[in-house]
C-alpha cells in the first residue's frame, strides 16, 4: 500500500538520470547576528579522503527506488566521469539532524504548532546511539530549544514545553536562522547533515542572502528537507506564495533535499513521514575526485543511474581543498 504524501513540490527531478540536485538544556537566545563567528571553512576532502555524497533514487510516480546496485550509479565532476570507490544502501550513520522552525505569529495562527506530534515522532523513528540531533525556533532571533542529544525523548520534552503560550509578532529573520544552524551546529559535527525546515518562506531583516544560505549550506555538506506553509498562510497574497514555494524548492534543490507543500495538519505529518522514508532509503556514494588541485573552487557533481525512467537526489557540488 502506497504512503499518502503531500504535495510535493519539484525540488530536483531530472527525467532518467540527472541530478540537479554544550548550551545549557534551557533556552539560549541568540539575538546579535553580529557576533557570529566569520564564515567556516568548507568541510573539504582531502587527499586522501573520499568526496562522500548521499542520494535518494525516485521513479516517475514518486516512490522511492531501494535496489540499485553500485554498477548502476555513475558519477560526474565538472563532466568528468568517476571511479565509485565506496557504496551502501540504507540509513547513513551517524545522522547528524537539526530542526529549524518558523515561530512568528503569523505562522502559528495559520497551522499552531502542527509540527511538534510529527517532529517528536520523526527524531523517535531515526536517532540512534551514534545520531545527535537539536531544535531551534525563530523569529527575528534564534532560541536553541534542544541542543545536540541522541536522546529523542529529551527534544520531545523540549519541542512539547516550546508549544505552549503566544508566539510572538516578529519578523522572521530566515536567511540569518539558516546560515547560523548550517555555520554554528551542523558543521561542527561529523556525519550526514540534515536540517528540516518548517517555514512559510518569508524573510525580513536578515543581514544574510539567500546565496549566503545556499554556500553555508554546500560548504557544511548539509541536505535541506522543506515543510513549506505558504500555501497556508491567509495573511500572505498570491505572489508571497510563489516566492515561499520558489524559496523552498531552490535550498532543497541546491542541497539535495526535497520541500514538501503543507495546507493542512495532515500533510505536515505526512512530510516528515516521508522524509523519514527518504532518510532510510538513502544510497552513501563516495570518490576520490580525478582534480587533484587545491584551488578551492566549487566543483559541480551529477549523478546519473543507467536503470532508466529515475531521478536522482543529490547535491549540486562541494568546494574543493585549498592550500
């Protein structure tokens, strides 16, 4: 029997072959952008590591493809085709998650707190003993609601005593949100990194563009999964819709992800229960790149399969070592 999924909205399909694709426990305010610390370096393969990708495999009807073997993926580099060194199939370890959630008023009149069941849920169904996964909310400034944990029960705790009371009418500061959890989490920790996203797409007031998310997001090698609420919010007009639903479909088509349009309770839960699916059935790839110079220039990576009638997940490219 086929799962129901919401609306997905197209992320990276690519007919065939192509990719396009500690804090204290208690809240910690993170309020002046300023002080942040100057962007990271790349997390960038050396030598004698392996560029290490991971992808999810799709049919034309949308359900997940789980049996392609190592022969059946091929890998580019600026064009140029790679040795496959490593390959397995399943959930990669360790997970490395984070949550990223809008929490203006505006939002939270349009679906109040319909994320926390479904979030809880999504962090019991994936974290393990080697897994580390944290909340935030925002607005115009970032809270830390769980910091890095492989206990899920402990993010529940935390998400269930975040859902309660009035959220405020701030604008909310995206851009600046997400470069922070992709520069000051997700980077520090090794492993696969995944942020999901639960937002309506606006931004006002970040000091950071939305280029500045996309490279903060490929520089930390971090997949971005988009619960997208435009569609739901009666306060924005039609052409804020498209903006939040272009928004949500280019950060998860530059990172390798998926942005999933939500309108009701219902398909908020069914997006993190395909991310999950997605998560589970995921392919590890890796190659050590033919271009042994140290320039640091980003360098574009496709993915194809030879099984035709597939699309492939993936993200668009890394930056490469610089000396």
């Amino acid at each position: 029997m086929r799962t129901r999924k919401p609306w997905l909205l197209v992320a990276a399909i690519g007919l065939a072959t192509t990719v396009v694709v500690p804090l204290p426990p208690n809240l910690s305010t993170f309020t002046d952008h300023a002080c942040w610390s100057s962007p990271q370096e790349s997390r960038q393969p050396t030598d004698k590591e392996p560029v290490s990708l991971s992808v999810s495999v799709h049919a034309t009807d949308g359900q997940l493809v789980k049996d392609l073997t190592k022969e059946e993926f091929r890998i580019f580099e600026d064009g140029k085709e790679q040795q496959i060194d490593s390959f397995s199939r399943g959930q990669p370890e360790p997970l490395i998650l984070g949550l990223l959630m809008q929490w203006s008023g505006q939002r939270r009149d349009t679906l109040p707190y319909s994320e926390i069941d479904p979030a809880s849920q999504f962090f019991r169904s994936l974290i393990g003993s080697k897994d580390a996964a944290f909340a935030v909310k925002f607005s115009k400034a970032v809270e830390l609601l769980s910091d890095f944990t492989n206990d899920p029960a402990e993010i529940e705790r935390n998400l269930r005593r975040a859902g309660t009371g009035a959220a405020p009418y701030r604008p909310p500061a995206l851009h600046d949100a997400l470069v922070w959890a992709c520069r000051e989490k997700l980077s520090a920790r090794n492993g696969h990194r995944v942020l999901v996203l639960v937002i309506d797409g606006r931004d006002y007031g970040s000091k950071k563009q939305l280029r500045d998310v996309i490279d903060a997001a490929l520089r930390s090698e971090t997949v971005i999964y988009v619960v997208g609420l435009a569609g739901a919010n009666p306060y924005m007009n039609r052409a804020a819709v498209a903006r939040g639903i272009e928004l949500a479909t280019k950060l998860a088509k530059e990172t390798g992800g998926q942005a999933f349009a939500a309108r009701n309770p219902g398909d908020v839960a069914a997006a993190f229960g395909q991310i999950v699916e997605e998560l589970r059935s995921a392919y590890a790839l890796g190659y050590y790149s033919t271009d042994a110079a140290h320039d640091g220039r980003f360098r574009k990576i496709r993915v194809e399969t030879r099984r035709k009638g597939l699309y492939v997940l993936a993200r668009k490219g890394y930056y490469a070592p610089q000396t």
